[in-house]
C-alpha cells in the first residue's frame, strides 16, 4: 500500500490507475471500516482510504482533540484488506489557509436530527469531502466512493450533494457492523467503560422496539417516540432523539398510510455517560 500526504502525491499516484473507490475515514479503524473498503475493492480499479480528523466538523466542546489516532494499527489494517493507496493528509496539507469557502448543504436535510443537535457539522462534513473528492478523483474524472449506513444522514447528506453539484461519484453505501449484542462498531465505543459497555446495546434495542411499535401503529408516533425516550432515559442514559422518519427525505411520516407502508427508518441519538452513540434501523 502506498502512503501519500499532500494532494499533489495523491494525483501524482492516481494518474493512469483508472477509476478509484474510496473510502474517505477519521481512522481509529474497526471492522465497519475494513468491510466499507472491501466494498471499495469490488467497485473500482484502485482502492483508495483516506485518514484525516476534520476539525471543521467539530464543536468547540466536543472531541476533536481526543479523538483516537491510531495511526500504525490502521496501516495495517489497511494493509491487511488489500487497500492500494493511502491518503492520509496533514492539517495543512488540506487546510493550508482557513476554509473560507464552505458547502452549505439543505438545511431541510442537514439541520434536522444530527444538525440540530452538532450545528455546522454537515457543513464540515460536506466541505471536507468536497475536498478530498476534488482530490481523489481529480485525474480518473470520477469513481465510486463508499459510506457506512451507520451515519445515515451523513449518507444522505453527502448524495443529495453528490446529485445537486452533478460530481461524477457513485455512492454506494456499506452496512452497518455490529458487535455480537448488537451494538453498532464505532470509533467512539473505545470511550465506554466496561460497564457502560454492557448497557450500549440498549440503544439498538430501542429503535428495533421503537421500529416495531411504529410499524404496528400501537399508538401515535410521537407518543412511541417519547416513551421510547423516556425507557432509555430510565436506565441512564441522556437521549437526543429516538425518532421514526422516511427513508428518502427524513421526514417526518405524513401519515397513518405512510406509516404502515413506507419504507422507514428509526434513527437514535444518545449520550452514556460522556460518550454521545447514534445509530439506525431501517425497516
Ligand atoms: O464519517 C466520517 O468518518 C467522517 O464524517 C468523514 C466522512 C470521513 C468526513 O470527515
């Protein structure tokens, strides 16, 4: 596996190797990433990862500096699932002056959910992969990139930008990888104490109830919404949202005919302790 560091290398390397699948990450890489790269492999000529920790995407108060760097292991990883090309930028060598200029994405996607909760976040989001599509794809004139389901409305979010600008970038998204209990892998499960561990699949068995109770119109939607809120709350943990929304725009289900027929998903947002999880349920 190649490493490069600055855009210039990674066009340098890209040029005459045919179209990339990429699969853009934070690192701190666990099983959801590798099979996100082993879908990478099946849908171009070259596979293409990148590490880099956007700080654009981070509130003041939130994690940026802590956030696990775990540079040798993912090269090996990586190394491991047959990666061919690392791009793994410094700060500068992506931001060598401020970010002036910024993706704006649909406030009616992005400022629902996870934008309510981490304003600006899609903003960072969108402008940094902006970027490394910029980068990546700049000598094939387009590929394939890849994306987890277990940040659904990042996925969403980056399509809907992906269409409105005409990028020549097929998104293909990755299922979500869970641990034997059902707790979705994340980065940032590395921060549960092992207790706090044990009661992390309560979130994913939340929204599977939540999932249920929505489908069979037990009770209106909202109501299904708060007690779901309020049982999680019970055991310890601090919500921001368990909510039930349509698969195509995450809006809220119009109605009792959408809710019994649409395709649907339960998103989940909430803190155990210090460590804020998501996860989602389609059904
Ligand atoms: O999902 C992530 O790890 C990040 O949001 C991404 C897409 C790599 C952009 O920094």
């Amino acid at each position: 596996m190649q490493i490069v560091h600055t855009i210039a290398d990674l066009r340098a390397a890209l040029a005459g190797q045919g179209r990339p699948a990429f699969v853009p990450t934070m690192g701190n890489l666990h099983e959801g990433h590798l099979s996100l790269v082993r879908t990478a492999r099946q849908h171009g000529d070259i596979a293409v990862a990148s590490i880099f920790v956007n700080r654009l995407q981070f509130l003041p108060h939130e994690d940026f500096d802590s956030y696990p760097r775990t540079w040798e292991a993912d090269c090996a990883k990586l190394q491991a699932e047959g990666c061919d090309l690392l791009f793994a930028p410094r700060e500068a060598d992506l931001y060598p002056e401020p970010q002036v200029f910024k993706i704006q994405p649909d406030a009616q996607l992005a400022d629902i959910l996870e934008g309510h909760f981490r304003p600006g976040f899609f903003t960072g989001v969108c402008t940094v992969v902006m970027k490394l599509f910029s980068a990546v794809f700049f000598a094939s004139g387009g590929g394939t990139a890849v994306f987890g389901k277990k940040d659904y409305q990042q996925l969403m979010v980056i399509r809907r930008m992906v269409q409105q600008f005409a990028l020549p970038v097929d998104i293909v998204a990755g299922d979500t990888a869970r641990a034997e209990d059902g707790l979705a892998l994340s980065s940032r499960n590395g921060y549960l104490s092992g207790q706090e561990r044990q009661q992390a699949m309560a979130l994913s068995q939340a929204l599977r109830q939540l999932a249920q109770a929505a489908r069979s119109g037990q009770a209106p939607l909202a109501e299904l919404e708060a007690r779901a809120m309020q049982s999680l709350a019970a055991q310890g943990w601090a919500p921001d949202y368990l909510t039930v929304r349509l698969r195509s725009d995450l809006q809220q289900p119009a109605s009792a005919q959408q809710l019994s027929d649409a395709p649907l998903v339960a998103l989940g947002a909430a803190r155990l302790g210090s460590t804020r999880l998501i996860d989602n349920l389609e059904f």
